[in-house]
C-alpha cells in the first residue's frame, strides 16, 4: 500500500516546489490548537501560522460551529442583484473597525485578487474622471503582492517571477524606507511624484513579508503617503499579512499618526485561516467615481464565489475572537516574549539583525557570506526545526516568527529554543537544546 505522501507525490503538484528535488510532504490529518498532527501522529507546532492565516487556532471550534450552521442554512448565492445577512453584517462590522474614512467593501476570493480589485479600482477612478494618463503605480523594492499578473506586476522583480517580466507592466520602485534611510526614500517618492503620470501607490504597512519581515516606521510612511496626497496619487495598504492583529493593532494603518490609506486589501486572516476569501475597501469618493448614469462607468470584476456565505461566516466567527479582551491580551503576551527574546540575543555573534512588531518576529542571521533564498542555509533552518517538531520557512537567513495567537508561553519557548540552535548551527558551537519532554518518542 502506498503510503499518502506517496500517493500524493503521484498526482499533485505544490506551489513554490520543484517537485524533482524535493523531498515527500509531510501528511498532516488533523489540527489543533497552534499544532499539527501528522498521520503518523508526530506533533508539529506551527510557527507560521500555516502561512500567516491563522490567527486563533487550527479547527477552532468557534468557527467550525458557525461555519457548518452557516452551511445548513445558506451554502452559496450569486452576488450580482442578490445579497445574503453575513455578507452585509461583516462589511458592516469591519467598516466600523477600519480607518474612519473606508467606507465601501468589495469581496473577492484571496489576497492577490483583493490587490487586483484594488489596482482596478486606481486605474478606473482616474478613467473614469477622464484622467487615463494617469496609470503608473509606485511601490517597494522586495515587495510582495500576490502571484496574479497585476499584483506580479507591483511586486518584486524576484527570481520566481523572472519568466513572467515581459508581460509585467511597468511600474516605478521606491526603496524601502528602513531605518536611516528614510530621508533618500522621501527624495525617490518627490521625483516620481513630479510625474504627471503616476495613479496609485501600493504598500505593505510597517513590514514587507515576503522580502524577509522587512520592517519600517509608521512616522515614514505617513509622510510617504501624506505627499502622495498632496499630488492626488491613491494610497493602497496591502494589509494581506499585517492585518487582524498581527503588528499589534488590529490594522497596521491604525500606527499611522495622520494620514489614511484610500484603499486596503485583506485576505488571509481575515477568515481567521479557515477559508480563502479576499476584501478591498475603500474610501467614498473613490466609489463616487463609478457612480453614473452610464452603465460603463461601473466596475466590472467579480468571482463566482464573491461574498461566499460560508467564508463571510468564518469572518464573522474569527472577528468575534479577535475582538475579545483574551485576544487582544494573548497578542500583548506575544509581543512581550518577542521583544525579551530580542532582548537575548541582538548584538549576540552569529546575528545580524532582529526585528520585532507585534506577534511578528524575524532573526536575521549573519552567515559570513552572502546567501540568498535557495541557499544550504537555509535547507538546513528547515530541517533543523523540522527536526525538532517546529514548522517554521526561512527566508534565506532570515527566520521568522509569526505564530497563531493562541500560542502558549511554553510553546513559545520551543520556538526561541529552535531560533537559538539555529544561531549554534550558523557559530557551531553551542550545544543543542533539550526536547520539553511530551515530544519525546
Ligand atoms: C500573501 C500575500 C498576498 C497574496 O495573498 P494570496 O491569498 O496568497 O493570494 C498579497 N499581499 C500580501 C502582503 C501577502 O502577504
């Protein structure tokens, strides 16, 4: 009989893997708290929150008895001239959540097309005003937007996307305003901004994910967004990763001191990690402008599964926990024990660099010489965690934290303890930690 890893390596084919040389997947069947449980029963904390969706827990039972009530009452109904009460109550609920401007929501179905939505909402509020010249977006260096073409189009012109950049419009790259390099970004932004031409800026508020938890001051990018204002240019917040609670506040555009992004894109946990769903919002003279009397004017974008009842139910569940005082509690008690770890081993040999927001930590590691995402290095921070019952994906020599909310101080310590082998693997000399007991075999 051939095992599930195995039956799986017949048929499937998995994102970001070169399916030749890479080892069998790991077959997990069950999931529980801020652990998962392998066919084999092996127990894997999951220091990533399963790609950064989790927020509460895998199958939190919570959401599960929202969403199978949600499922025996209204599984799915078209959203053109039909709507449904979850729909409604969770565009309601997150518009009084949200920077006080937004005032409209439009759902999709994950990340990349809530960028979508949001690059299309740029380019047709300047159409329509009769503004077409208007069509260029700025945005970082390194940064992630999603593997849709548009959202290709305003990310990084990294190595995976390579067979991709013919077809990628053109768009203008600011660095990335990192500490002490803010007043050279500002002068980058003045001389796009001369511009005539230039539609929208989009950005990952306070940490670029992908690039390697790559992290900026909310004091910059409110002035970067604040003189995209003053010459009319929309500002988009990618709030994909840092949204419901993950840099602190429930939303990253809360740390700004003035200003107001026009738009913002969420997806991941914004079902709490339990279904793909997308939302872009806006603020009201952006959804003016597609106002008319001329049909043509409207915006014309939609999935077939738009505002899915099920997915908007997982919302509403997720919000729920998210919104109580434990949540907000659990995040304080995250952040605490980041910025302690922060605290043992910055400036310690062997570290680079280490950052910290909110639940996100990220330890750059000082390998000697250059590495990049594909190095042994980094195979081998995978396997180190791995190996010691911890899923965790480096980025190069960056190894990051972004646990689900519910993870324990004691679990916690197994990530620090993991994060410190790590700094022995890259000195190779300090002594490997010992396993909490209940993982031993
Ligand atoms: C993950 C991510 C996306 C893409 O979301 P998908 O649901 O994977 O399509 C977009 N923007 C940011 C900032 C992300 O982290």
């Amino acid at each position: 009989m051939p095992t599930l890893a195995e039956r799986d390596h017949a048929v499937l084919w998995h994102p970001y893997t070169q399916m030749q040389t890479a080892p069998l997947p790991v077959p997990i069947v069950r999931g529980e708290g801020s652990w998962l449980i392998a066919e084999n029963g092996t127990r894997y904390l999951d220091g990533i929150s399963s790609w950064w969706v989790n927020l509460h827990g895998h199958a939190h039972p919570h959401i599960a008895e929202r969403v199978s009530e949600q499922l025996r009452t209204l599984e799915h109904v078209l959203f053109a001239g039909f709507t449904h009460p979850t729909a409604v109550e969770l565009a309601e609920q997150l518009l009084a959540l949200l920077p006080t401007n937004q005032a409209r929501v439009f759902y999709s179905d994950n990340g990349s097309t809530a960028v979508e939505v949001a690059l299309k909402m740029v380019l047709q509020y300047f159409h329509n005003l009769g503004q077409p010249e208007r069509r260029t977006f700025l945005c970082f260096q390194n940064s992630y937007h999603g593997d849709t073409f548009g959202a290709m189009a305003v990310s990084s012109r990294g190595a995976f996307t390579q067979p991709f950049w013919p077809l990628l419009f053109d768009v203008e790259f600011l660095d990335v305003p990192v500490p002490g390099r803010e007043q050279e970004v500002l002068k980058q932004l003045d001389a796009l901004l001369a511009r005539p031409d230039v539609a929208g800026f989009i950005f990952e508020p306070l940490v670029l994910g992908t690039a390697g938890m790559v992290m900026y001051t909310p004091e910059v990018l409110d002035e970067l967004v604040r003189r995209c204002h003053q010459h009319g240019v929309l500002c988009i917040a990618d709030e994909v990763m840092t949204g419901f609670g993950r840099t602190g506040p429930l939303f990253a555009s809360e740390l700004l001191p003035r200003e107001q992004p026009d738009i913002m894109c969420f997806s991941k946990g914004l079902t709490g990690g339990t279904l793909a769903m997308g939302l872009t919002t806006c603020a009201a003279p952006i959804y003016a402008a597609f106002l008319s009397d001329d049909k043509m004017k409207a915006l014309f974008h939609g999935h077939s599964y738009t505002a899915n009842p099920v997915a908007c139910a997982a919302a509403l569940a997720s919000l729920e926990l998210t919104r109580t005082e434990a949540c907000t509690q659990q995040r304080q008690r995250l952040a605490a024990a980041h910025a302690a770890f922060r605290q043992e081993i910055e400036g310690l040999p062997g570290i680079r660099q280490v950052r910290h927001q909110g639940t996100i930590l990220a330890v750059e590691y000082d390998p000697g010489e250059g590495t990049s995402y594909f190095s042994r290095l980094r195979d081998a921070f995978y396997q180190l965690a791995i190996d010691n019952h911890v899923v965790l994906r480096p980025l190069g020599n960056v190894v990051y934290l972004l646990p689900p909310y519910c993870t324990t101080n004691e679990e916690l310590e197994l990530l620090y303890a993991v994060l410190r082998q790590m700094r022995a693997l890259v000195l190779d000399f300090l002594p490997a930690p010992t396993l909490p007991e209940y993982l031993h075999d």
